[in-house]
C-alpha cells in the first residue's frame, strides 16, 4: 500500500530520521553535483556575447546571398563575395565593408558579369602577397560545364587612381582539367596559388575532383594539376574546401564523398606530399557512416601541436547534424577523435560547411548550418578537462539572418565575424532574404 505520508519525508526511498540524516543529506549533494555537470557538459547558452547585423544585403546593385566567410585587412575592413547580383545573368560581386561613424559602409568593388568572365563566386577573397584579392567563381570563363563556363580564378588589384580593376588568371575547360572551383585558394612561400575543383559532386558532371597550383609566370599564370581525385583513392571524391599547408610544405583537405548510398563513398581527410614531378597522396581518415560521420565539406585546420580540427555535414547513418573530430599525428600515423556531435536538429546535412576557426585559448568556433532549428547556429567549443562543451552564440531566426555557411574571423579585439547567405530585412530575395554579415562582440 502507498504511503502518502512517508512519501514526503524520504529520499531514493529512506526515511528522514536522525540515524540517516546524514547520508541523505551526502546523496542529495552528489544530485546537485550530478546535475551541475550534466548542465556543465550538454549545450550551453551564450554568456555575455552580443549578435549584431552590421550589414544587410538589398540586392539592389550590392548582390545578396553571400555564400563564403570575411577577409580582413589591417584597418579592419572586410572583404567578402555574394554569389548573386542584379548583374547581368546575377553573376555575384566582390564587395569591402568599412566602418564608419555610424557604422558600416558598403562598396561593390566588382560585379561578375558572366560569359568569359566569373560567374557566382563561391568562396572568400584571400589577399595575395601583391595586396590583390585573389579568389575563384564556381562557373563563368566560356562554353561547357552546362554551357555556363567551368569556373575561373580571379584577381581583383587597386587602382592608384580609384576602384578595382578584374583579371581572370585561368579559366578551366572541363574534363581531366577540373571545373567548379567553390574553395578559397592559398599562396605558398613562393608565391604559389593551390585550390580544389569538385568536378561536379553536386551535379550530374561527376568526375572525382582535382587538385591544383597556379604558378606565375611573365604576363600570366601556369596551371598545373596535382592530384585528380579517382579509382586509386575509394574513399574521397568531390573536394570542396580549401587546403592548409604545414611546415614542411605537405597540403592537407578533405574530399566531401559522394551523396549516394551505391557508391559507399563518404568522404575523407587526405594529406598530399610533394613526390619528384608529382605527388602522393595519403589518406589520414576515411567517414564509414555507419558507427562514424559523413560528408566533411568543411576543411582542416591546425592548432600550434599540429593537430588537424574539420566537420562534418552529418553524424552517424544520416542521424544528426554534424561531428566535429580532431586528427592528431602519432608514430607515423593519424588518430581520430571525435570531439562533439552537433545537436540533432531532426536532419542530416546542417553541420558546418566552411573551415572552424581556433582562438589563443584552443577553443574551436563555427557556423551550422541548420543545427537545431532550421535557420542554422553559431557555436564554440570549448575544451573543458577530457570533454567539450559546446555553446550556442547564436541561433538564427530569420530577420537577422539564416543559413550560415560561411567561416568565421576574429579581429583583434576577438569580435567575431561571418556571412548569412539568407535572412535579413529585404524580401528581395523572394521570402528568405538576400543575407546579411553579422558581428559577435564578446
């Protein structure tokens, strides 16, 4: 028979007498501390950070639906791409973002016009040695590729006199010569230019990937392929991020893998070692699905021990939205950790999509882009003893943003930056908006 009565004055069942009091009095304590670290290790809400849109795409002459991240110079402008416009065929633009007294100012520095020109740049402006803005546009440059051009790299230098002047350094064919250019590029030492083509992972053209290098020349640019991705690498196709050097001059990238379950294919981490007249290259970790993630669109970073930190767009078996994992160098070989599984917003495909982003502390911050919700979240990661924590910065709801893709930038006052590639408070872009970039300040 129940017992109302000795049913408020026990605990786990015992009765509150003098004899136990202290015991119970222990058990309630490890409770409380129980759910201290339960709170401490799941999702943990912002702490006195503060989100801001700084600038709102109108896509009235200055683009809308900025798909990459920030560049920023040394006065702190930033620098980005839209991958629309009101141009001609809607090719996208090039724009600089300046504050000024009562905020920020926006100038188109170029808009792609199509044809042999660029056509909807997809990835961030990296500045080069020359202080040009360097980047690349995922079709335009001439016939083939659907009849839309294969994609281009792209130069943007200033004029003494005022503006921006464009110069295409190479236009890709197709074929065994890549096409679809969606990564940022990076320089060696040298002066070098390195990306990735994804040879059509998201269309019917599917042809593996390849890597490249651009190297100048008196009056233009030589492209050389270094690695086409296929049948000699099962793991990997399809590269979509950029690629990070390490000290010794070995390239590093993810292949995003295919999305269909006949090809068993789900992406990969690959290291590429210079090797005579070629290079080799080695896979450092292949996604199973099954028991693992899937689909690393993002690319790798390094922390100052060497270790590699990536995404994924999902997490096990299509279920969630998204790991985050380290590779760390050991005797030869690469450790994988999984380090955090992003909240499962009930779909697969809402992790980052664009590289993370280390802070002087370890900690890892990024962009997903659904996570929870449908509109996507910023995060930070952050090391706490053997485990992570992950905070949410920011959740979008649509006016003041949706649909992050972009990375993420610190200034040096450690505000945070990046790009929405919709939301925002025009409805010129059909009901999502035409996107914003937002600030974090700490």
């Amino acid at each position: 028979m129940f017992n109302k009565e000795r049913s408020h004055s026990s605990i786990f069942g015992m009765s509150w007498s003098p004899a136990n009091a202290t015991l119970a009095i222990m058990l309630t304590l490890l409770l409380l501390i129980f759910l201290f670290l339960f709170m401490t290790l799941t999702v943990l809400p912002a702490q006195g950070q503060t989100y801001q849109v700084i600038y709102a795409f109108q896509n009235t002459g200055d683009g809308s639906n900025p798909e990459a991240g920030l560049t920023m110079d040394s006065a702190g402008n930033l620098y980005g791409t839209t991958s629309q416009s009101v141009s001609q065929h809607g090719a996208g633009t090039v724009f600089e973002l300046s504050p000024t007294n009562s905020g920020w100012g926006l100038t188109t520095l170029y808009s792609f016009q199509g044809g042999s020109d660029g056509l909807q740049p997809w990835a961030r402006v990296v500045f080069g040695p020359d202080g040009g803005l360097y980047g690349t546009t995922l079709l335009g440059g001439g016939e083939g590729c659907d009849d839309q051009g294969c994609g281009t790299v792209f130069k943007l230098a200033a004029n003494p006199q005022g503006g921006w002047t464009e110069t295409v350094l190479y236009r890709f064919l197709g074929g065994r010569d890549g096409f679809y250019p969606d990564s940022e590029l990076v320089f060696d030492g040298a002066g070098n230019l390195y990306g990735t083509t994804d040879d059509g992972c998201a269309s019917n053209l599917k042809n593996n990937g390849t890597v490249f290098k651009l190297t100048p020349t008196d009056g233009g640019w030589n492209k050389t392929t270094l690695y086409h991705f296929g049948n000699s690498i099962s793991c990997c196709s399809c590269p979509m991020s950029g690629l990070a050097f390490d000290s010794s001059g070995n390239l590093y990238g993810t292949a995003a893998g295919d999305d269909n379950d006949f090809t068993m294919n789900y992406g990969g981490v690959y290291q590429l070692v210079p090797a005579g007249p070629g290079w080799k290259a080695n896979i450092l970790h292949t996604f199973l699905r099954s028991g693992d993630a899937q689909y690393p669109v993002a690319g790798v970073i390094f922390d100052a021990s060497g270790n590699l930190y990536g995404a994924t767009l999902c997490s096990d078996n299509y279920d969630g939205n998204g790991r985050i994992y380290m590779l760390s160098p050991s005797n030869g070989g690469w450790i994988y950790t999984e380090l955090y599984d992003l909240p499962n917003g009930g779909v697969c495909f809402g992790g980052p999509e664009e590289n993370l982003v280390l802070d002087g502390a370890g900690n890892l911050y990024g962009a997903a882009h659904s996570g929870r919700g449908a509109m996507g979240e910023l995060f930070e990661l952050s090391r706490n003893g053997s485990t992570w924590v992950y905070t949410v910065l920011h959740d979008f709801g649509g006016s003041e943003g949706a649909r992050p893709r972009s990375n993420l930038i610190f200034d040096r006052q450690g505000n945070l930056y990046g790009t929405a590639s919709a939301g925002g408070d025009s409805q010129g872009c059909f009901s999502w908006g035409c996107g914003v970039v937002f600030e974090i300040t700490p």
